[in-house]
C-alpha cells in the first residue's frame, strides 16, 4: 500500500463492555458498529467496505443494511482486526474502495448467538494435540513460558508484575472490568489454571465488541473528530499448533509482522509514545516487547518488574488495563485497537500527556498470527 | 486402556502411517528424501523444500522434555492435575505428548530431563504416543 494515506474517522465499543445476556453476538456487532457510524457522523450507506472475523462480512452487512463492494472475511484469532486494518488501508489506497467498516461483536461470557468453537479430530491439532488433553487458551497459549524462563532465567515474581501493573492501568479506567489493585503475592496465590499460569494470569472472558471506520487521510478532515493516521501496518500467520511453533521463546508472526510496520511507518522504538500489545496471558507482554525490539532478548521480564511499562513509566503498555483487567471477549484485538485510537484522540481515560505516535500489536490464536498497526495523531 | 473419553484422532490418508505405527509400537517420522530433514506432523512433501519424495521410517522414541503446563482444570477423559507437555524428539522434530510414570508435579517435570516414548491404547484402532522418564 501506500502508506500514510488512510485514516480512523470512527472508531467504538459496545455501549457496554462485560456481562451483556441481552445481546446476541451479532447484534454485539451491530451495537459497536451503529455507535462508530453516529461517532464518524455516517450512515450505512456511506459505507462500501466490510470486514469482519468469526461472523462473515455478508451476515454483518446484510444485517447493518450495507451494500459493499469490498469485503474481508480475514479470521485468524484475535488480531484479525489488526490485518482488517492493513487489508482496509490498502484497498482504500488502491481505489478499490472508499469508506470501510470494521467490525467484531463478541458474546463470549454469555455464550448467545456464538457459533461453537471446536477443533475437528481430523485436523492435525485435532490429532497431535487435542489426544493429550488440552481445553482451549489457558491449557496451550502458556506452553512455552517454562522454556522462556528457563531460557532467560526469568522469574514467576517478575511476570507476575505484568499482571500487577496492567492493574495499576486499569484502576484509571472506569470502563475496566477489575480496578481493585492487585500485589505479586495475590497473582501468585490466585487458584492455579495451567502451571506456571494462575487466574490472574489469565485474561477475563466478557462479552462487548468494537468497530472501526476508515477513509482516505484527505477526506479525515472533513470528519467530526479528529483522525487517526495509519503510519504503518504489519502482519504475518506461522502455525496453528502451539507444539509446532519453531522458537518457544520468540513468535514468528510477531517478528514478521512488527518490524514490516516500523519500516512502513519509517519511525524506530524512540519515536514511540504508546504501546498496546494483546496480553491474552500474562507472557504476552513480555514476547511482544522483545520481538517488536523495544529491548534485548530476555529483558522484558525486568523491564515491567521495574516498571517502566507502569503509570509514570518511560513506556506506557495496555493503558486501558489489557486483557487482563479492561476486558476481553474472546478476540481481544479490536479492544487494543480502540484504546490505540482513544490515546491518538486524546480521550483515553488514563491518557498519555501528548502521545503522538501509538503502536499496536495483536496475536491470534496460540502464537498463530499476528498484526501490528502503528498509529499517529497528525498528518503524515 | 485409556479412558475412553478422552479426545479421539480421526486418522487423515495423509497421517494414517503414523498411527499405523504407534499400534504397531513405533514412532514413525517421515524423512525428506530430497534435503534429508526429518519432520512432523506427517504429511506426504517436505515442508522444508517442498519435494514430493519422502520415507516414512521409526524414530528412535528418545527425547527431551521441552516445555510443558499442569493442568488444573477438568477436561473429559483426563484427572486433574496433568502435564501437557512438548517433547523435543532426537531427530529433531517436536510433539505434543503427555508423560507418564512420573508424578505431574514442577519437582519432578524437569525441563530437559530425558524421555523415552510408551504406547498406551485408547481403543481397538489408536494408540497414543506418551513418553516416560528414561531408564538409562
């Protein structure tokens, strides 16, 4: 694509984000998308582009009442709103169309409307891994902290910290499910889910959605709020195994993904006021800044322990509270991208005083996929 | 006999040699004909340099325990706590595995530790690959 050309000029969550046994999860889509249309000042029929993950985009237009003439069905996990993003800003650049709605509805505490996840027993996972006992996230995405640990000596203490602090972000968050702080002994003595991993540890599981509107940069102006400029974007996929991934201490798809959206934005780590990277489990955090390069191999757990990820650190992460604390329906990605948009704004909550440039960096799946998407509040 | 209501492999013309040697007590890994690299899961080219002539041949079963989580919470077929664990193969490739006579504790899951793989029947037609502490 050409980058620097296309821009947020809507952007929303679901009026109300946690326990929502009144909405089914399509209409958790068409709930964030009606307030992401009123937020943009848009009607349904300004838009010709649709993309979506989980839910297709012809259920989702059809439903909102958009005709397109550009989909994208995109749905590998959780950061398939990130590469929504990447796919909408080249489709705008290259004129195949103008205005693109994004959008991803989740009912993953009340389990209305959702279609069922299951793996089927002919697939490899269902045949080389499922035969041994695993139960969806919390049994696979934490596979291959041990390795990590014992790799780069880090400590049950210091991720424990990611936890704690995503807390500290999250008690200036109203929106956040959990703000009540939290200590390394509380995260350590919380009930045990998968060894090392303890609940919390673990990201919540609420239902909410959020969308996204996006345009050509040299018609943002002509919006109602101020916009969002894409200044990079980045994606990649390696494996739908966690068993099979080729470094248990490094992501593949986040080494693609990452620095093909730095180069794209042509900005290094200094630039960098803002950072959301989709913590499903507490290691997140950790592979992300590692494998974006905002420090060493095997810093990263020292890095958060001293806080420098932390209210009034050097590098302010997951500022709406993360996955851990804020919410997370199932498909995180879109929630990362709407705090990403509200610090661009101006509007976050716990808002980064001047914040220019904000990078976000989603995982789908068990280390399956990824989609960085770097942002900035003035024009390219 | 494993407990019948654990999660059943439905065996693929591509992955049908593999479980054909598990019953048969092997491990069965297949071998690139072309660039000799040895991979997993099965499938009838090399995903290293794509040629299409590859060997089927039996592993030697040794391995190193490469990362793992205990499972806490209940899963049909399975008694909570239990290691889910990812076996580092001597010939190179990785599998998911659970192990076996060995106490599902951190003490006792050392990473690294050496492993030899154990057959164990879930019913008439699949047997399951686990691996178990080496005797030495």
């Amino acid at each position: 694509m050409t980058p620097k050309t296309v821009a947020i000029v809507g952007a929303a969550e679901t009026t109300r984000l946690g326990v929502i046994p009144d909405m089914s999860q399509i209409q958790l889509h068409a709930d964030a998308a009606l307030n992401a249309m009123a937020d943009a000042g848009l009607k349904p029929s300004d838009i010709d582009g649709v993309a979506t993950a989980v839910e297709t985009p012809q259920q989702i237009a059809h439903y909102l009442g958009i005709t397109p003439s550009w989909v994208d069905g995109t749905s590998v996990g959780g950061c398939s709103f990130m590469i929504h993003v990447r796919h909408a800003a080249a489709a705008i650049a290259s004129g195949l169309c103008k205005t693109v709605l994004i959008t991803h509805g989740e009912s993953g505490r009340s389990q209305v409307g959702r279609p069922p996840r299951a793996v089927p027993p002919s697939s490899l996972a269902g045949q080389f891994e499922q035969p041994f006992g695993p139960m969806g996230p919390p049994s696979l995405f934490p596979i291959p902290v041990l390795r990590y640990m014992k790799t780069y000596g880090v400590t049950h203490e210091q991720i424990a910290m990611v936890s704690v602090v995503q807390r500290e972000w999250a008690g200036r968050n109203p929106r956040a499910t959990f703000r009540d702080p939290i200590t390394v002994e509380d995260v350590l003595n919380s009930r045990m889910i998968a060894y090392p991993f303890r609940l919390l540890q673990c990201c919540l599981v609420t239902d909410g959605g959020g969308a996204l509107i996006l345009t050509a940069a040299d018609r943002a102006k002509d919006f109602p709020r101020k916009p969002v400029y894409i200044l990079g974007t980045g994606e990649s996929v390696e494996t739908p195994m966690v068993s099979q991934m080729e470094d248990f201490t490094t992501s593949r798809a986040f080494r693609v993904a990452g620095p093909t959206a730095f180069r794209e934005a042509g900005i290094s780590h200094a630039d960098v006021d803002h950072l959301m990277i989709y913590d499903a489990f507490a290691h997140l955090p950790l592979y992300g800044l590692e494998d974006l390069g905002f420090v060493p191999r095997g810093e990263a757990g020292r890095f958060i322990a001293d806080r420098n990820t932390a209210p009034g650190g050097k590098l302010p992460v997951n500022t709406n509270g993360g996955g851990l604390s804020y919410m997370h329906s199932g498909m995180y990605g879109m929630y990362a991208l709407q705090e990403s948009v509200r610090q661009m704004r101006g509007i976050a909550p716990a808002q980064i005083p001047g914040a220019r440039i904000s990078v976000c960096h989603g995982v789908g799946g068990m280390f399956a996929a990824s989609g960085t998407i770097i942002f900035g509040n003035e024009a390219p | 006999m494993l407990d019948p209501a654990r999660a059943r492999p439905q065996p693929t013309p591509e992955t049908r040699h593999f479980w054909e040697g598990t019953k048969a007590g092997e491990l069965r890994l297949q071998r690139c004909d072309a660039c000799a690299k040895v991979y997993f899961p099965p499938r009838p080219f090399c995903p290293g340099c794509a040629s299409r002539q590859v060997s089927v041949f039996p592993a030697s079963g040794r391995g190193t325990l490469y990362s793992y989580v205990i499972h806490h919470r209940k899963v049909p077929g399975f008694t909570p706590p239990y290691a889910i664990a990812v076996v580092q193969l001597a010939e190179g490739p990785r599998m998911m595995s659970n192990i076996v006579d060995c106490p599902q504790t951190p003490e006792a899951l050392e990473l690294d530790m050496e492993l030899e793989v154990a057959f164990e029947k879930l019913d008439d037609d699949i047997t399951l690959p686990f691996f178990r502490p080496a005797k030495g």
